[in-house]
C-alpha cells in the first residue's frame, strides 16, 4: 500500500503515525509519505504524481479545493461541500472524497449519541472549510436545528445556502450567539481560535451555556483549548478535537484498503503524544 498526504507546510504532521497504526492492524506492509508541495510549483508536482505508482493520498491545507481540477471523478458529498480530503486511486483513475465531516460526526456520536436526537439545537462557530463539511456531515444525520456563528455573517448563510434543506437554520453574529446560548445543545467551534500560538483566543464566552449542553473544539494544540477550559469550569461536556483526525484517517483508510480499522488504540496513542 503506498500512500501519501500533500499539503504546505505540513510540519509535523500526525498522518503518517496514524496511519502507520492502522497497517499495523491489518497486518499489511505499507508507507505513508509526506509530500510538501509549494504552491508556486502546484500543477508541476500534481502532473509528476499523477504518472506514479500510489494508491492514494490525502490532501491538507492549502490545496482541499485546488485538487478538484486534477480528479477524473469526485463523490456527491465532497462536491456538495466543495473540497476533497482524500484520493483513492485505481489504474490512473483519481477519485475525490472528503471524509472530514463525517470523522468528525461519528467521534462526536460516539461520545454523545443523544445530539443526534430530532430534537436537539446545534451551534456552529465558524464559516470555513472545516465548518463547511462538519455542517454537511450533522446535515444528514441529526437535529432539529443548525445555526452558525462567523465573525463574517455572510460566509455562515452561505454555507446554509449550500445545504439540502431539511430542518431549521440560522445565521448570526458571535455577540448574538453569546446572547442566545442557553438554547443550544452543543456548541462546536471549528474556527482557527485557540490554535497555538494564539491560545487565549476564543469565538464566544459561554457565561449563558444551558445546563448539561456538550462543548466540541475542532482546535487539538492545546489538547485543552480556552474554549474547553471554560466549558470544563462552567460544569459543560466537552468533546476533544484530536479524534475527528482519527476518524477522518480510519474512513480514508477504508476507502484505500477495504477495511475497517479500531480507532480507539489509535486515540489512545495520539492523546498520549499530544499531553
Ligand atoms: P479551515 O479550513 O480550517 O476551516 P478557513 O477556511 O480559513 O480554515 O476558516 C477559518 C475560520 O476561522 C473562519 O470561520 C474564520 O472567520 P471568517 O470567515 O470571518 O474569516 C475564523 N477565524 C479565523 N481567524 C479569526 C479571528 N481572528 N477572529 C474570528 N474568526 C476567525
């Protein structure tokens, strides 16, 4: 199996760890390579790639929408959002998915299956690509209402623009987000606040947080983000974002071998190298 991840910078980059633990369980001999492509030589490196002899790859920040272009098929989902994660390929045939969303949504079911209720309200903080999928994700599978929360309102109604309508959605500002808070049963932040090196940073202050609602921060680094920090202090749930990196890994991996891995060792071994 020969993999590979492209993006710039990649840093230190988790992918390959994972991934290494998940041939470990099927007992395959693979590699999983890092590819950092500047952009100034984008379609050069993607031309060379597209002659050699992988399996498939993944695809991180920068290039989740400049990939499109070079695909021979996409999957319904990852056009709808508009960006492609992961590539399977198959005698030259490249085929574009984006398993984000859904990694995200099922660490969150995991966890707490009771938000995938009819009933439940969910805000988003938010407008990017990684809200984009996440939204399309919890779209099909849960709740009675989605409202998202961006610094740029416009970007929040776009993604529900985006959507297949099929329940309540709102667009609104983050002051009207920290004023209305006790409506909501889980407060997911995908926005870049709190990332190191800007940690003290957050989206909202969650002085109005209904009773028992479940805080999820896509942020990892820190492993407790302000955000989180302050849900702990106020008696929320919290949900950690390492684990939508799992998931996303383990369907990708499915969507190359065939086989369904354990993410919860995997979990297990990435919190103990992110503490
Ligand atoms: P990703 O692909 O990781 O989602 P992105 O598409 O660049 O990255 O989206 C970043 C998100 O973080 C956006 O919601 C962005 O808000 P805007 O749409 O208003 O730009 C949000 N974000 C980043 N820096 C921010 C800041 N300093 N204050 C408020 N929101 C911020």
């Amino acid at each position: 199996m020969r993999l590979f991840l492209i993006g710039y910078p990649l840093g230190h980059s988790m992918s390959p760890f994972i991934h290494g633990l998940f041939l470990n369980q099927i007992e395959r001999k693979g590699t999983y390579e890092l590819k950092e492509l500047s952009p100034d030589h984008f379609d050069e490196h993607i031309t060379i790639l597209k002659q050699s002899n992988f399996d498939g790859f993944n695809i991180t920040i920068p290039y989740k929408v400049d990939i499109l272009p070079f695909l021979d098929a996409i999957d319904p989902q990852a056009k709808a959002i508009g960006a492609v994660n992961t590539v399977v390929i198959q005698d030259g045939h490249w085929t574009g998915y984006n398993t984000d969303g859904q990694g995200y949504v099922q660490s969150l079911k995991y966890h707490y299956p009771h938000l995938f209720h009819a009933s439940s309200r969910l805000l988003i903080l938010g407008a990017g690509g990684a809200s984009r999928g996440i939204v399309h994700a919890l779209n099909d599978q849960c709740c009675a209402s989605i409202t998202i929360s961006n610094r740029t309102v416009e970007k929040a109604a776009a993604i529900i623009e985006s959507l297949p309508k099929k329940k309540t959605y709102h667009a609104i500002s983050f002051s009207e987000a920290e004023a209305t808070l006790d409506q909501f049963d889980a407060i997911i932040n995908t926005t870049s606040l709190g990332m190191e090196p800007h940690v003290k940073t957050q989206a909202i202050h969650l002085d109005r947080i209904k009773q028992g609602a479940v805080v999820s921060d896509i942020v990892y680094k820190p492993f407790n983000t302000a955000l989180l920090t302050e849900a702990k202090l106020k008696g929320a749930h919290i949900h950690h974002g390492h684990e939508m990196l799992v998931y996303q890994a383990a369907l990708a991996f499915k969507l190359w071998t065939g086989h369904d891995v354990d993410v919860r060792p995997v979990i297990q071994a990435f919190e103990e190298k992110l503490k």
